[in-house]
C-alpha cells in the first residue's frame, strides 16, 4: 500500500490495513531494515488464520507475561524496530507502569537506524510526558553465544535484567537470553516459531493487542503460576485449525 493512501474506517480489515500503513510509514522514517515487510508479512498470515483476534489461550499468556514483570527484579523490554513502528507508545506505557527500561536491539545495526528508533522513542517519551530511559544506543556487554551486531547489548540494561519481553524476536536470540538464565516473554503471532517455543511464556497475538492488553493487566498485579509454554502454544494452534477446519 502506498504510505499516501488513507485507510477507509469502513474496511472490513481496516485494523490490518492500518497496522501495515504503520509499517509503511516507519519503512520511508528509515526506522526498518529492509526484511521488516517480510517479517511483518508473516505475522500477518499468521493473524489472518487466529482471525486477528486475542484468543483466549493468548490472553492467558498475556495475563502470565503481566505477572512475570511484575515480580521481576530487574526487567528490560527489548524492542526492535516493528515493535517501536507499531508500538512505542504503548512500550513507554508499560515500561512506564513497571519503571524499567527499553533497550532498542536491532539485527540490522546501523547508526541511522539506531538513531531514527531512539529519536521516534525520544518524541514519544516527550509527548506522553514519559521519563523511560532508552538504552541499546551505545552497547557496552554481550549476549554469550551470539556473533555480530544481535549480541550487543548494554551491561545495566539486557545483561543484567532477570525478565526480558521480546517481542517478534528471533529464534537464536531467544535461546541465548534462556541460555542466560533469564525469563524471555515472547511475543510472535507464530505458535511454532522457535521463539514461541524456546521461551518461558510465549504469546501468540497481534503485537499491538498484546501491548494494549498488558497496559490493561499490569497494574492488577496479577500472580504467576506455573505457566506451561507447550500448552498455550498447542492451543493456539488447535485454534488455527478447527477456524480452518470449519472455513467452507
Ligand atoms: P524464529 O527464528 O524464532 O523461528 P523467525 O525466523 O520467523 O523466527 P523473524 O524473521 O525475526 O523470526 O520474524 C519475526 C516473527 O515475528 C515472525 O515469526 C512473525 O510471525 C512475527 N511477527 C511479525 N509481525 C508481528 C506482529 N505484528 N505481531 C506479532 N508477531 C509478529
């Protein structure tokens, strides 16, 4: 879609179409990395088969997810920049409730990039009159394990952090934050990504909706339990098929 267009209310897809227009938007801002469309396409073909809905397994995560940042010591929302494009205000909202920071970590590093993400969070802090601190700008630690830009990450930030929510992360930074001991929250409309299901609660929804959605739990301050990764993933998975299933 060209970034020009305006997205008609009445659409029945308007909420995608708007997402994408975001997308879009950031892409011509030099926020993303030339894959981020493709990245976003898959998610997309994921949401089209949940419905683009919250189901009800992914609410539960979501709930879990609330509870694990509550308790955390020390937690970091990790963000890249589809994360930032489609929800920077929403992650300054939470990180804002849990009095943590973001620390922006991005595959495809440049100083561009890096310094369109931070200058989009800088605005957004300023018009929510929001004091997050946003780290990730100059690393100074590295995630063991992981070569080249993805492992940089800064000591007081990452490193240290007990909890990281890592939304649309891939699949071999996850398993180096679990191989650090840490709690990952995983967001990644994919259920069988290796993220979904190489992390400690993975939540299979729309990124935007899980945002809002954790704004919603956090200051209830729910409690955790013993979440089961395997079996939320299952369930949205049992979901994609019985909507299939039943389509015609
Ligand atoms: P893995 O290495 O974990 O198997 P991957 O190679 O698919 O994952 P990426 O290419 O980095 O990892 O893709 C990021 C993931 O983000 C994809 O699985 C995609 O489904 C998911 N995704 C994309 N857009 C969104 C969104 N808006 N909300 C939630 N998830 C999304």
């Amino acid at each position: 879609m060209n970034e020009e267009e305006v997205v008609d209310p009445e659409h029945p897809r308007y909420q995608s179409l708007m997402i994408r227009k975001k997308i879009a938007e950031a892409g011509v801002k030099g926020m993303l990395a030339d894959s981020a469309m493709i990245a976003h396409g898959r998610g997309e073909a994921f949401d089209y088969l949940l419905g683009e809905q919250t189901i009800p397994s992914a609410l539960d995560a979501t709930r879990e997810a609330a509870a694990r940042l509550v308790k955390s010591n020390k937690p970091v929302l990790s963000l890249n920049g589809n994360a930032i494009a489609l929800a920077g205000q929403e992650f300054l909202t939470i990180a804002s409730q849990l009095g943590c920071p973001i620390e922006i970590n991005i595959f495809y590093r440049t100083p561009q990039r890096m310094g369109a993400l931070i200058g989009h969070l800088k605005m957004l802090n300023q018009k929510l009159d929001l004091d997050v601190e946003i780290m990730g700008g100059i690393p100074d630690a590295r995630i063991p394990g992981l070569e080249g830009p993805r492992g940089a990450c800064q000591q007081d930030g990452i490193f240290e952090a007990d909890t990281v929510l890592v939304p649309l992360e891939d699949g071999d930074r996850c398993e180096a934050l679990m191989a650090m001991g840490k709690t990952v929250l995983v967001i990644d409309l994919n259920p069988i990504s290796r993220s979904s299901r190489g992390c400690t609660v993975g939540i299979v929804d729309e990124v935007t909706r899980v945002a809002k959605n954790l704004i919603q739990f956090i200051p209830q301050k729910p409690a955790a339990t013993d979440w089961n990764n395997d079996r939320g993933l299952q369930s949205a998975l049992d979901h994609i098929v019985e909507t299939m299933s039943n389509r015609f």
